[in-house]
C-alpha cells in the first residue's frame, strides 16, 4: 500500500509498520486501506463496516494516530493518557514526534482495549447521520 510511510526512514518505518501490525492483530472488525484524514491525503486508514475508526498519517513534526475509540470512549482516552508519554494528545488522537521513543508495549494494550471497546454506537451514529 502505497502511503506516507514510504517517506520515512527505514526505522520510522519498521515503527509505524509495528502499529499497524497491532491495530490488526488486536482488532479484526477493522479493514486497512490508504485514505485521507482531515489534511492529510495519503492516510492509512482504518474502517468498521465502514465507518472510519483508526488511522495513522504523517504531521509536520512526526506522526499522528487518530482514534475514534479514544474520541468516544473516555476510559480509552484516559488510559491512552495516562501510559503513552511523549505524545501530544487531542480529542481523538495523539501526535508522535519522536517514534524512537514511543511506547509500542503501551500502545499494544491500548488496542487491545480499543478492540474490546463495544463500537456499535459510534457506526449506528454516523449510519443514521448517512441516511439523513
């Protein structure tokens, strides 16, 4: 797949291949295709029955991971706060800028709990929000 991940250094990459690799393992409702995520045009994107609910895309200062779990799910978004450091976090998602020092055994268990996480109301949400 063709993405912003083809512009990063090889460990960059090795890194941000790792996270995708634990989104999959941990969370087999969601799909992996290339997409956009706000203004970035060249997403990894990842979808529940169609529904955006993870994606990873580069920032002007590293990587970002958007999460639509974390966005709704206050609990997720507490962990998420309380074990990955140097992130800079948002509503919905968190800014790496330095992927040599992010924490993938924290990030593995915050998608373990992602995937857990019932999801249904978020695609119900925006399945009624499509047919209006």
């Amino acid at each position: 797949m063709k993405s912003f991940i083809d512009q990063l250094s090889d460990r960059e990459q090795a890194l941000v291949n790792k996270m995708r690799e634990l989104v999959l393992r941990h969370d087999k409702a969601v799909d992996e295709k290339p997409g956009k995520i706000m203004q970035a045009k060249d997403a990894v994107c990842y979808n529940e029955d169609g529904v955006f609910k993870y994606g990873l895309a580069r920032t002007s200062k590293g990587v970002t991971f958007h999460s639509m779990v974390m966005y709704a799910n206050p609990d997720v978004a507490a962990f998420a706060k309380v074990n990955l450091k140097d992130v800079k976090f948002q509503k919905g998602c968190f800014n790496i800028s330095d992927l040599a020092n992010f924490d993938l055994d924290a990030f593995d268990e915050m998608m373990r709990i992602s995937a857990s996480t019932d999801f249904s109301p978020v695609i119900a949400h925006y399945k009624k929000k499509q047919k209006q």
